[in-house]
C-alpha cells in the first residue's frame, strides 16, 4: 500500500522533472560539459557556466542530449522546437503503426471463371493495402478426397498475386477447409505512402489536362 507521505513527496517533484525529458540550462548540474556548437560544430569541454553563457548569448537553451557520457554531452538548440519536432515525430510514428489486419477469402473447389477472378481481385485488393490474407478452399461432400486440387487451386493463387504479396504459410488442411495464408509485400504504413502518392498524380494530371 502507497503511503499518504509517499504521495505528498511525489507532489513536490514538478512535472517537468519527469524523467524522460531531458535537463536544460540550469537543471544541468555538473562541473562540466562536452559542448556541440548550434550547428553541430564541437566546441569541446567547457565549465557548466561557460556553456550556459554561450547558449543565453545565441538566444537558445542548452540542452543534456548524452546525460551518461563523462562528461555529458550538451547541444545549444531550441529546446520548445526540439519538442514540437519530436512530438511530431511521435505522432507519425503512431500514425504508421497500424496493426496488420488477417483478411479472408473463401474458394469453392468447383468455383467458376467470374467468380475466381473476382477472388483473385479481392485478395490483390487486401495485399496492396498491406493486409495479410487467409485464402480459404472450402470443400463439400466428396471434395473431401481431393486435397490436390485445393493445392493446385491455391497454387494457381499465388503466382498470379507475387506483385503484391508471398506466401507465408502453405496450404494445409484445416477441418474440412484448405488454408493458405499470403503477406504483403509492403506494410500498411508504405502501403498508404504509396496509394497517396498515387492519388497525389493522378490529381496534377486532372489539373493539367483542365488548363
């Protein structure tokens, strides 16, 4: 159980203080400093004083970027842009991070020429935007006795979506069913990268053919 005097110590610590943001200007409290100059120039070691003074003149903020090395090492910078740039890159980062989703397509053994194509649409479909596929043959009745043709079949699937994705695992019976499962060639995060990029063209190319 967290004592009340535990907590009435935590508050005492301001929030800043938290430990993942690093120390600037006079919360740096060492003798001395490794020095990188605003543009990345090393200045070299210099009293803790030193540095400050050169960062106040710049207008900028003195920022501990390597808090373990001995000594530390510091960077004259613009600490509120340093964190708006990585708070931006963190929010993209979890704009990327989109799960894979496990998409599945079912086929009949006895499944007609329409039907298959449009199949083979969907699952081209699935693996361009990223997504992992479960191709499914589903076999009825006597099917049962013809494994060979729901491997031909998934064979046949596979090579005609190589562009967009491989199998990862091969066919195998599940029940009364056949799986197979397809990646993508591309993660959903360069997955969407490529589709805005193309949408991006095909609007310039509408604006020209206006003018």
């Amino acid at each position: 159980m967290i004592s009340a005097r535990f907590v009435r110590e935590l508050k005492r610590y301001p929030k800043e203080q938290v430990i993942s943001d690093p120390r600037i200007n006079d919360r740096i409290r060492v003798s001395e400093v490794r020095l990188v100059g605003p543009s990345g120039e090393q200045v070299g070691v210099v009293p803790i004083d030193q540095a400050i003074r050169l960062a106040r003149e710049a207008d900028l903020d003195l920022v501990e970027v390597s808090p373990g090395s001995n000594p530390p090492v510091c960077k004259i910078m613009d600490y509120g842009k340093f964190k708006y740039e990585a708070a931006q890159k963190v929010r993209e980062a979890r704009k990327n991070q989109v799960n894979t989703v496990l998409k599945t397509v079912r086929f009949g053994l006895k499944i007609d020429d329409h039907d298959y194509n449009t199949k083979v649409g969907q699952v081209r479909k699935f693996l361009k935007a990223g997504d992992k596929v479960k191709v499914m043959v589903v076999f009825r009745g006597r099917e049962q006795s013809r494994p060979q043709m729901g491997v031909d079949l998934l064979r046949k699937l596979a090579e005609e979506v190589t562009e967009f994705g491989a199998v990862e695992s091969n066919p195998s019976i599940d029940g009364r069913n056949m799986v197979m499962v397809i990646g993508p060639l591309k993660n959903k995060a360069e997955a969407r990268a490529e589709a805005k990029k193309a949408q991006s063209k095909a609007a310039v190319a509408d604006a020209t053919k206006e003018i």
